[in-house]
C-alpha cells in the first residue's frame, strides 16, 4: 500500500475506474421532476455523489432532510455551509408522497446537520419516519444520522419512531478527524453507535469509511475493530472524491482490488454485511447491503 499524501502536494489524476457515464435516459429526467416537484432535497445531488445518474436512473434516491444548508465545515463534503432556514414542517409529507410516487420499497433519508436546533433535527427523522410508514407502510427504512453533538434524549426520538437500520458514518480514521472533520468528535461518534445497539437491541446498525484521505493500513484497522466494539455490523468504504477546488484533496486513489481486500479483512474480523468498492457510497444499492428480511405481520 502506498504511502499518504500531504495535504500541499499536487493533486493526483483521477484513474479510469472511476469514470461514470452522462445519464440521458427518461428515468433519470423522470425521478429528477419528480422530487424537483416536491422541494425535495437529495443528498445525491447536494453531496455531488457520483452515482446520482445511476440512482436517478434506476427511480431511487436519498432523501435529505431539514434543508440543504449545514451548520459543519466538514472539509470532505460539498453540501453548502452556512445558516440554515427553520425546518419546513410539511417536508415529512412531501418525502412520504415521493416515496409513494417512486414506489419505493427501501428508503434512505438522511440529513445536514442542524447544530443551530435544540434536538438536532431528531424530531423531523422521527416525524419523516411516521410518515413513511404511514404512507408505505411495507417500505424499509434506513436512517444516516448526523452525531446530534452526543444528545442521547435526540437519538431516542429517532429509535422511538422504529427506523429498520440505523446508519451513522465514522468516514475516517481518528488523527484525520481534526483536518477533516473539525466540528466532529472521532470518540462521540462511536458512543453514539454503541448507544443505538443498547436502545434498540437487533436494530442493524451501519458505519461507512472514506478511504484514500491519507489513512494508514493500521488506522483502517484499528478503526474496523473500534466499530466492531462498538456494535457496528453493516460496514461501507468507498473512495474520497474532491468534491469542490477548496475541498480536502485526495491523497490516493485506492484500486478496486485494495477494496476487495478491505472486504475480505472486515468479514473475516466479524462483519455481517460489508460493500467495498471505489464508488460505494453509504446508500448506494443499500438495500442490498443489508439484506433485510421482510417484517413480521
């Protein structure tokens, strides 16, 4: 494995493997009105994710809630930084009814993050929850939660309204957390999954990695081992991407069969579910990475 990068050097070319073709089917043009038309956000389209063209193709999305602007300056991500409008209390409805309209039967929601809220936003998953299952009701349902600054009374609301997988991204390794995720804390974060599997026991609980930041092969590991203490049993990795000129630059860019090798690593440490691959992304093909059997009548 190749040594990181610092942060001041040139960036590095993008390989092949990494090419996404221009979508210009009628399903895509088709799920983009769709949630065009109901003030949808998606975090597909917000975060720059470069399988937006598939997803959209294939009539699936992941919704992002309580705006598109985040209160973070996480230097990974392209969302828009800044101060947040109120949350729009009919924005739990509008997601439901694009669910309907999208029929689909595994949904993602995510979210910014709300540091300017009491409860973080909890109240608008719960209440996006409620509405999903209101309105499809055989629908699965996974949550990607931001760390709500370690309010354990927030990710009760959300545990409360029975989401199916409770998702929450580690994203990198510990010594990065200040580059990279200066607002975040490496020891919350892994609280707030450890906290999830004790309320709600047998609820799937999910993390994803970034690779390619400038992680070492003894940080992924030990990291893999502190999810795994942690409850963690749905694993992702996928590549960083730049997202934007001032965002932070990529170290390397990890091949495909490195990430095999990742997988191979993590199910053999106790992982259950594992998707490892440079495009994989926290809810890309979520569905089938977790494999979730049908609730009971």
């Amino acid at each position: 494995m190749m040594k990181p990068r610092r942060q001041n050097e040139i960036p590095v070319r993008k390989p092949g493997w990494l090419g996404r073709p221009l979508p210009s089917d009628p399903a895509f043009s088709r799920t983009r009105s769709l949630l065009d038309d109901g003030r949808l956000h998606t975090v597909c389209r917000e975060a720059r994710c470069p399988n937006a063209g598939e997803c959209f193709s294939r009539g699936t999305a992941a919704f992002l809630i309580l705006g598109d602007v985040c209160t973070r300056r996480c230097r990974f991500c392209a969302v828009t930084q800044g101060k947040p409008q109120s949350p729009d209390p009919d924005e739990p409805r509008r997601v439901a009814e694009a669910a309907v309209r999208m029929s689909l039967d595994y949904i993602v929601v995510t979210s910014v993050t709300r540091d300017d809220l009491a409860d973080g936003g909890a109240d608008a998953f719960a209440e996006t929850i409620r509405s999903l299952r209101n309105r499809r009701p055989s629908a699965r349902i996974e949550v990607l939660i931001p760390d709500f600054q370690g309010e354990e009374e927030a990710l009760r609301t959300i545990l409360e309204a029975r989401p199916d997988v409770l998702n929450h991204n580690l994203e990198t390794v510990a010594r990065l957390y200040p580059e990279v995720r200066p607002q975040a804390i490496y020891a919350r974060s892994l609280a707030l999954l450890r906290r999830a599997g004790s309320l709600a026991p047998g609820m799937p609980v999910k993390s994803g990695l970034m690779l390619g930041l400038g992680e070492r092969p003894n940080e992924i590991e030990s990291t893999l081992r502190d999810l795994l203490e942690a409850g963690c049993r749905i694993l992702t990795l996928g590549q960083y991407l730049q997202p934007k000129s001032d965002c932070f630059l990529v170290a390397r860019f990890v091949p495909p069969e490195e990430f095999d090798e990742w997988r191979e690593v993590a199910l053999k440490m106790g992982f259950a579910r594992v998707a490892s691959g440079p495009l994989v992304r926290s809810s890309y093909h979520a569905e089938e990475i977790c494999m979730l059997e049908p609730s009971p009548a």
